[in-house]
C-alpha cells in the first residue's frame, strides 16, 4: 500500500507537531499557510490528506480550497490518535479545561501513573504520539488531552479510554452558525468512540448523571463511597472548580486498577496544585487594593465564575472588559451588577459590551487597552479589586491572553507599587 502524501495546514504548534509525527512516521509531508500557497486550486493536487491546525478558521482561502478539493481533511488531535500506541484521556468543555487536565495529570502521577498535559496545554497531542514513537517517550505514557471543539471538528476514529465534558456556554458562536446547539454538538464527538461507563460530565452540564464515582457529600469530597477531602481544605474553590476537581478524580481513577489505596496520594495531590498563571492571579496588593489577572477568561461565564470567587462587599470590583467578540451574549453579566462598582470597556466589543451593560452598570470606554487598565488603577480605593477579567479573545490587540496578562502585570507593577509585586503568582481561591 503507497503512504499517503501529507498536507499540513498552518505551521504553528499543531502544525510542527503533525509534521514531527508524519517525519517519524516516514510519511511524505508539506506545511503550508495562507501566506505560502501556490495559486488557487493548485495546492492540493498530489494530496492524499489534509491535516488542518485548530488556529486555521473555515474562513481560510486555503481551507476553503481543502474542502473544495475533497482530500479527506482531519485533525492534528486526529492524526495523533490514528497512531498513538496506547491509551489517552481526553477533556472538553467551555471553561475549566485546562485545570482538569492539571488536576488529572496531577492525581494520576501521584499514583504512579507516568500521565502528562497534552493538547491545548503542555504539547500538542502529535509531539507526544511522535516522543512515544521514537523511544523519547516511556511507552507507558499516559496523555490528558485537552481539547477544543475546533479541533473536534474533523476527528473520525478519537477513542480515548475515557473523556469529560465539562459544560457548554456562549464562546465562539461566531463560528458555528447553529448557535449554542452546534457548539454543544461539536463537543459532543469527544464521545464517539467512548462506552457509556467512560462519559463524564460536568456537575452543571449533566446533573444527576447516573455514571458518576465521585461526588460532594456533606462537605466532603468522595470516591466510590470513600472520603478523598473536605471541600474547604481544597486549594480551589467555588462551584465551577469543584465540577473541575470531580471530573479529575472521575477521569483519573478510570485509569487506575485500585481506587482505595490511592486515596491518601490523591489527597495530597489535591491539597498541593497550584493553577497555571492567568488564572484568577493575584498580581499585587497595595494599600487595600487587590490587582487580579483572569486574562484566560475569554467568555461571559468564565467573567461570572471570577466575580462570583473575587472576596469582598459588594460593588467592590473595578472590571475591565473588552478585546474580540465571538459572537457572544453578554447579558448574564447584568445579574452581577451588585458586585461592580465600575465597568472599564475596550477593544474591539468595547462599544457592544456598553450597550448591554450600561443601563446596570457604570461603563466607560476606553479605546486603548493601556489607558483603560491605568484608569481602574487610578480610580481604586481601598477595598476595591482590580480585575482584569476580559470575557473575550485577545487577538485584535494581543498575539494571545497570555501577552494581555502580562502587560496588565507591566501596567499595574508600573503604577508605582513595584515595592509590593508578588513574584510567586500566588493565586486567588478560584
């Protein structure tokens, strides 16, 4: 049988990872990008297979012509699966992604499991199946995948041993034009090829789900019945991190032959993670004023989650929102009016997040990102939190939310308490 000849599209993390895995695999591959594409419909001829990184929208010229030429498009997490030799997790959901798979990785090392981060966190899925292929890895290696519904969209044979979803609310509906129904639908797929048994769901996206090993009973969180912690010796709290640490222990404990005995192992591993930066980040603290980075809060829900865990009376919270809208409802952000003394608008939804709030809300615009951040900063008083909690994708004035958090850090460190910056990344209840 004659290996297929790759085209990967785009040449990001994804894309170099697929071409990583298709060189270990001996396959023929090329990388191409919407900058390098020879002239239209030419560029797939002798293409046997289309593999698209989550970054290229359907928007493309060159994805527009890879489905016009009607190779078989699929995705990196998808090339990665076709070829992983073992087994994997996998993890989904609008918000809360990254922490499970934190937490999984975290609670399935304590049990001596060789488990690491992949996807959208850690590497991608296709540098890991490559690092196992080529001896770089243990053969054991166990990935929690961390997935999109982008990369969702093109899987056909993504099996994982078992995968959660943990909610679905308003993000990217301006991809999907079904709305909230598509989105759900696309995250659906994770399931595929998952039994019944395996299919986690989130506490707030599937309640009373009959599957469920572990649960919060009178205060505790348990494991088949038996006690792992107490919810308030947890590192993280508020509802939306205890569906996060649920959905850990229901993955992790599906990789494991022995639940009683990793008990003790699990508490620990529980009691010690730490979330990754931008996550609810205490940046400073001067002169009872707090300063938060929430830059990974793209969307309204993940806005809701961070005013509901901010500590404090209310009206309390200077909010800064604003950056690329993704066809979202920002509505819900009204029922929380009591806990923002102020609403600080910018970038590109600046002007749509105002019409929606400010008849609830005291907004003000703020054409640059820089200038909104030092008026928050010069208008708090003591008791006020600064939070940097966008609800929106960063790309129409960052290169990712990761960047926006770091620039608020400059602008708040430069507003003249750099005596006080906390460099440790200490980190808010969340």
């Amino acid at each position: 049988m004659n290996k297929p000849n790759i085209c990967i599209l785009g040449a990001g993390r994804s894309g170099q990872a697929a071409a990583r895995l298709a060189e270990c695999l001996r396959l023929s591959a090329r990388m191409l990008t919407d900058d390098d594409t020879v002239s239209p419909n030419d560029n797939f001829l002798d293409v046997d297979l289309i593999i698209v990184s989550p970054g290229i929208p359907p928007t493309s010229p060159l994805y527009r012509e890879a489905v016009a030429s009607r190779r078989e498009i699929i995705s990196e997490l998808e090339f990665a699966a076709r070829h992983f030799p073992g087994k994997y997790f996998a993890v989904t959901g609008t918000n809360g992604k990254t922490t499970t798979t934190e937490l999984t990785v975290q609670l399935l090392l304590a049990a001596g499991v060789n488990a690491v981060a992949a996807g959208n966190i850690g590497n991608a899925f296709s540098a890991v199946c490559a690092g196992v292929l080529s001896g770089g890895l243990p053969p054991d290696t166990l990935p929690v995948v961390e997935v999109s519904s982008f990369q969702l969209e093109r899987v056909r044979d993504f099996a994982p041993l078992a995968a959660a979803i943990l909610n679905v609310a308003d993000d990217h509906l301006d991809r999907y034009p079904g709305g909230l129904a598509e989105y759900g639908m696309i995250k659906e797929r994770i399931f595929n090829h998952v039994p019944p048994a395996n299919r986690i769901y989130g506490i707030t996206y599937k309640p009373g789900w009959t599957e469920s090993r572990a649960e919060i009973e009178n205060g505790l969180v348990k494991l088949d019945g038996l006690e792992v912690i107490a919810v308030a010796d947890l590192p993280l709290q508020g509802r939306h991190n205890q569906e996060n640490v649920l959905a850990a222990l229901e993955l992790a404990v599906r990789g494991l032959d022995s639940t009683a005995a990793q008990i003790p192992a699990f508490r620990n591993a529980l009691s010690a993670y730490s979330p990754a930066r931008h996550r609810l980040e205490k940046v400073l603290e001067n002169n009872g004023i707090t300063y938060v980075n929430d830059s990974k809060g793209t969307n309204p829900a993940a806005v809701i989650a961070a005013l509901r865990s901010i500590p404090g009376a209310d009206r309390n919270i200077r909010l800064i929102l604003g950056g690329l809208d993704k066809d979202m409802d920002f509505s819900p952000l009204n029922d929380y009016a009591a806990r923002i003394r102020k609403a600080y608008l910018t970038g590109q939804c600046r002007e749509k997040l105002y019409r929606t709030l400010h008849d609830r809300l005291d907004c003000e615009q703020f054409p640059d990102f820089d200038v909104c951040v030092r008026a928050a900063c010069r208008e708090a008083v003591t008791g006020d939190t600064v939070l940097l909690s966008p609800g929106c994708a960063s790309w129409d004035m960052f290169k990712d939310y990761r960047e926006r958090g770091d620039r608020f850090g400059e602008l708040v460190r430069s507003h003249g308490f750099t005596d006080v910056f906390i460099p440790d990344h200490r980190k808010l209840q969340r």
